[in-house]
C-alpha cells in the first residue's frame, strides 16, 4: 500500500485516481503523518449500458437491430398540405 500526504493529493489528483485505477493497489492519504482516508479502485464496476446491450444481443441474435426492420416504411406523400384559411374561392 502507499501513503500519500494530503497537500500532494490536493495538486496530483487526476494522476494518482488514474494510477489507482490502473494498477489496482489503493492509496493512503495522510495529514501530518496520519492515515485520512483511502482511495482504492472499484473492481466490480457495472458495465456500460453498451456493453450490456452488446452482451444481450450476443445472447439473443434474433432480437438484433442488424437483422433489418420488420415492417415496411410508409410511403410518404409529396403533396403540399392544403391551407386550412384557404376557402378555394381565390381570394
């Protein structure tokens, strides 16, 4: 485990969360020589909406997106719509 005082913390956050992250061994912050409080990586972090739905489309390949629609697109009009203050007498 390491200890790290609290103002080198304070001024290196970023790098030490990133460090803990990726080497996995928590860090013990101190004030004047005294353990605070630790920060340690979260092992069994829930996986991404993405990668859950990455793994039920492995698991279910029918209800995959990839297999195209299952209905037809509707035809869609090109006409103007008509002008509901317009009475038809042209004026």
């Amino acid at each position: 485990m390491k200890y790290i005082g609290l103002f080198e913390v304070k001024t290196k956050l970023s790098e030490i969360c990133d460090q803990v992250a990726t080497s996995g061994v928590p860090v013990t912050v101190t004030r004047r020589g005294k353990p605070l409080v630790q920060i340690e990586p979260i092992l069994n972090a829930r996986p991404s909406l993405r990668e859950r739905r990455a793994t039920y489309f492995t698991r279910h390949p029918e209800d995959s997106p990839s297999e195209g629609p299952e209905f037809e697109i509707p035809h869609r009009s090109t006409e103007l719509p008509r002008d509901p203050f317009d009475d038809g007498d042209g004026q």
